[in-house]
DNA sequence: ATGAAAGCGCTAACAA
DNA sequence: TTGTTAGCGCTTTCAT
C-alpha cells in the first residue's frame, strides 16, 4: 500500500509561494502575524493546487477537529434524513465534516457510538431521535457526554433526553394539541389514537397532549399501542375501529403511523375523510404528496438539524441550552367533518 | 474551555507493562512476532488503563482508517438516503464508519469534497449519482481518485461515470426499456417524456432508450427538458400536454419528476390513468404511498449501496469492476389503457 | 513579519 | 522476540 502521496502537503504550498511552512500556516488559517499581501498569494496557490489541510496531522499537532457525529435512531426514515440534511448542509457552511452513524434506537448501539466519536476527538456529537422516559436508561451516555464535554467537545440532542447536553426540542405537547384541537373544532368525539412505545419521551409528550386536548372537549378516547414504526399502525387502526364502530377519526402520533393507517383503510375499502378522518405529526415530504394528502402537525425538520448543529458551533453555557421549535398545523385532505 | 481528557497514551502502557512501545503496539494490535505471555500481559494492562488508540496519530503514521467517504448528489432526495442506507448498514457491518458529504451536482463541490476525504486518508470513498455526458468533466476528479487509488485508497462509483474506478450501474437503458414497452403494449401511440440535463449520463441513458423503445413501436414522441430535480417537472408536462393534446402517456424519467407530473395534472384536474398515463423510474418509498400509485420501474436502491460499500472492501483489480444491476418493471395504478 | 525547530502519539522499517 | 529510531504533516513556541 506504498505509492504516491496522494494530497497536497503544506510544504509544497509553502515551497510553491517561497514562505516557510510556519508563514504557509498562519495564512491558510488567517492568523495574523502576516503580510496582508503574503497571506493572499500563499491562499491563492493553496486553492490552485487543491490544498486541503490533513486533519490527522492537524489534530495530532494540537489543532482542533472538523468531524461532527450525527447519531439517528433510523437511517433510512424520512424524519431523520430530514433531519440530518439539516446537519449536513449547516456544517457544510461551517466547514465541518458530519460523520453519520445509526442506533437502531439501541442503548448499547448508541453508546457504541458514541464512544466511537470520543475516541475519534470529533469536535462536537449530535444524538437525533426520541429521549426515553426512563432516565436511568439514558445514565451512561449522559456521563460519557459530560466527560467529552468536560474535555472540550460539544454535544446536543434533537428531541427531550436526559443527556445534561444542548437539546433543540419539537414542541410535541404543541403538535399533538393543535392537531388534536382541529379534530375537535371539526366535530370529532369519538377517536382512535394510534401511538407508540410509552418509554419514548416524544410518545408520552405527544400522548399526553392529545389525550388532554380531546378529554377536555368530551371526547371518547381509545388509545392504542404500536412500536410507532408505522409497520403495525395500519392493522393496530383497523383493528380498534372494529371494536370503536362509533369512531369518527384516527389521530396517528407520528406521520409514519399515519400513512400506515391511510394504506391499512384504503385496502379496506374505508373512505377517508367521508367515513374516518385520520391525521398525522411531523409533517414528513411525503405527506403532500399521498392521497389524500394529510393533515398534520409541521415541523421544520432540516431546520432542526441545522440548529442542533448551530448550538454545538457555540461554546458551552453554564447550564445545557433550550431550544423549543414550535409546531405548525397544516390542513389537507384527510380531515373532514364527521358524517352526521 | 479545559483541555483533552488525560488520555492515556500507547507509552504509558509500554511503561506500566516494561516493555518499548513497539511492543505494546505489536501486542495490542494482535501483530505476532510478541511472545503470547507479554502480549497477554500488555493488553490487560491497557484494559485496565482505560487505553484506547489515538487514531490521528495512527493514520498519520500510516496506519489505516476506518472512514468511508460517501458524496451524494443531493442529501434529502428519497433516491440518495435509500442508497446511503444501504452503504451506512454494510459498512457498520464491516466496522467502517461512514462520511457523508453532497455535492449538489456541482462539479467543484464534488472535487472538493474528493479532496477532503483525500486528506482524511479515508480508506474507500463511494459517489453516488449521475455521471456527466463530457468526459472533460470528470477529467479533474478522475485524475484525484487514480491518485487516491495508487496511494492504496479504494473507490467505487454508483453510476456510469468515467471516473476510472469500481462501478456499480444501475441499468437505466433496461429500466427506460421496460417502462417504454409496457405503455407500448398498453396502445400508447403519443407520448410525452419528461426529461432532464442532457448532461447526465443517467438521463441520457434512459432518454435514449425510451425514445428508441417508442420510436420503434410507432409512436409519436414529445420530449421535454427539466432540471431533472421534479421541481419544475410538472408544469413542463402541462406545457407539453397543451402543445400535445393528442397524448396519452407521460413517461417521466425518474420517480421525482413523476410525483411532481402527478401532482401538477391533480391541480389541473387530468383524471390519471383515464386521461393521461404516468410512469417513473427509481421506484423510491413514495411511488407506492402516492394516489395513484405510480407505475415504474424499480431499482434495489440500498442494495446499490451495499454492493459499492463491498466493491471498495475488496482489492482493487487490474480493471475497473462493473457490476450492473436490473430493474424490475412494477405496474401499479397510474398506467391504463389509453381512451379510445 | 518571517523562519527554524521541537514535538503531537503512533507505525514501521531496521537492528539487535 | 524485542528494541531503536525515523518519520507521518501540522501547530506552535522561540528566534531572528
């Protein structure tokens, strides 16, 4: 595996502008301490010849690292690719590198990545997915983070955890309660709420909410559980309706279940709005585009990446940043009076 | 901010277990050449130490990577994040960690991209998308991967592209065949292809075949240019369709442009299939989920990931590899028969 | 304002 | 089998 250098060295930069590779230095990185006028050729040779500086050695010379880790629960879920376009591009602006593992929503996974990160000095970690209710599940990834944090890197969290870390959180009380509202101002008091896994925080927040908004409108509320992947919702929908025949709407927790449930009615032949009106959260792309379309709750799924990213640019504050990202209620064409 | 955690270095454990840090490296690499006992001995001790390698100053001595750079066209595009998913698996599967980068189709962004992971001594680095028609085009990042390569990196492309390196290609001429001869068989006789830059190798591909498919049948043919994104596809087709009113048939070259033709004939009120077929290509999530579904032709696309992934596991050969992967024509609700 | 030189922690010849 | 030593490419004092 010997050959050919196969990058740029600074030294050739330095030897192609006539500086040493100190001089070279101090102008790629814009330090002061420079000719104006040196600085400016010494950049322009680099960008001729494709300079990129070796991050190995940089790291290994005291510098700091590009690398940030983006940690998603599910690699190939619309809700997280969002998610880490947002990343990607903000740390693009800020040149940085995003280095992407998955956790499969595995404790031990997860800590395997983060370790991972650790070791490889990655200047900042960002953990996207749900939190769990249990705060003991979550104790050894939040002692690790704080060590990393304590050393000098940063960390920050998409969603409610317990990690002591940055957290941008969705406002899911605010998504479930608006989408929940609208089915009440429609008519609706009679309704199937589809909903995930209670360790996750996003579930018993969006639950919660929901089942308050409805209770307190005087809606009858039958709550059923899934692994809130969207694989079982549809039949788990079906099902409750069966035994809910009085059931006007379908309230899914997440848009993944939600289109579950509209793919589950169709085949069964159900109109939807006329018979059943079903509703999402998250308001992932496709939700425009299925039919019929669906009402949902928004959120600005990039920009949260792209913020989480932002938070962890930032030095630590005394105590962990939050930042709240409000829902926005989006009606199509899945809701719809109940039939009288 | 405090400094780097007190890591434990490789000389410390050298020290600890009285041996030179040759080795202790030797040891905890599993090398050979160490009698069992002392390598036995320095591992625990390393264990117990809490060591763990610094892999900056491991790469810049030489030492290999773990890193695989993956660069894709467009970061939150259905068909990217299915591939992406399937080259993330493979490569935790073989304890490699991914790196994300896009290049939104622009060349200089994908150079500098090549460049970095260069740089990063990344041990393969995968481009998935489109190559372009102009081989002058690519000249620049071939030049950079023959380096790359001869310097024992390894690459693999998804995509025809004449980058000189692994391939995977997705077979888009038999793709656009398959879809073209259902319409054909169904009696299409006027169709309208949605195209995009003639500059891609993947639009020209399908584009020839298409038209060669139709031609022969006897059919009249109306192509049209888009941006190949989907975002202007629709109105295109409208356009087309109003030049055209005798067509039948719109046959989108890939399923974004598709969803984006459905939409726009939803709005205009065009029945699909009654008055106008659609068909795509890629078969994304989507194509199933939409009303009407869409017929096209599909590709394992996390499967096209996974078989890069592996290309770039194994050893370069003397020539390039291409390993050509079918599609597999799906018919769903969005074709009929034309009206008589 | 610029350069020389000492490492950063490790791997990989080469010696012993 | 083990140790010695020369770098990997860069940042950073310390001189000049």
């Amino acid at each position: 595996m010997a050959g050919p250098p196969a990058a740029v060295r600074l030294s050739e930069v330095a030897a192609a502008a006539g500086v040493s590779i100190a001089t070279a230095s101090r102008s790629l990185r814009g330090l002061g301490g420079v000719s104006d006028t040196v600085a400016e050729k010494v950049r322009g040779i680099a960008e001729d010849l494709g300079y990129v500086t070796n991050s190995y050695a940089r790291t290994l010379a005291g510098g700091s690292t590009t690398i940030v880790g983006l940690i998603l629960n599910q690699i190939d879920d619309p809700y997280f690719t969002e998610i880490a376009a947002g990343v990607v591009r903000a740390a693009e602006d800020a040149d940085l590198t995003v280095q992407i593992g998955h956790s499969t929503r595995d404790p031990h996974r997860e800590l395997k990545q983060i370790r991972s990160l650790v070791a490889q000095r990655a200047r900042a970690i960002i953990i996207a997915g749900s939190g769990y209710t249990d705060p003991q599940r979550e104790l050894q990834a939040k002692e690790l983070l704080a060590r990393y944090e304590a050393g000098g890197g940063r960390a920050a969290v998409i969603g409610r955890h317990f990690l002591g870390v940055d957290a941008v959180q969705p406002d899911n009380r605010g998504a479930a309660g608006q989408v929940a509202r609208h089915l009440v101002e429609l008519g609706h008091r009679d309704v199937v709420v589809i909903s995930g896994l209670p360790s996750l925080t996003t579930v018993e927040d969006r639950q919660g909410e929901a089942v308050k908004v409805l209770a307190a409108a005087g809606a009858r509320v039958t709550v059923v559980e899934t692994d809130f992947t969207g694989h079982d919702a549809g039949r788990a929908a079906l099902g409750a309706l069966d035994g809910e025949p009085r059931a006007t709407a379908v309230m899914a927790l997440s848009d993944a279940m939600a289109i579950s449930v509209l793919t589950g009615l169709r085949r069964a032949g159900v109109d939807v709005p006329g018979t059943i009106s079903v509703t999402g959260v998250d308001d992932v792309p496709v939700a425009e585009l299925i039919s019929p379309s669906l009402t949902t709750a928004a959120f600005p799924l990039s920009e949260l990446g792209r913020e989480a990213l932002l938070l962890t640019t930032r030095p630590q504050a005394t105590r962990p940043r939050r930042k709240m990202i409000p829902a926005q209620l989006v009606v199509r064409e899945s809701t719809a009076p109940p039939r009288s």
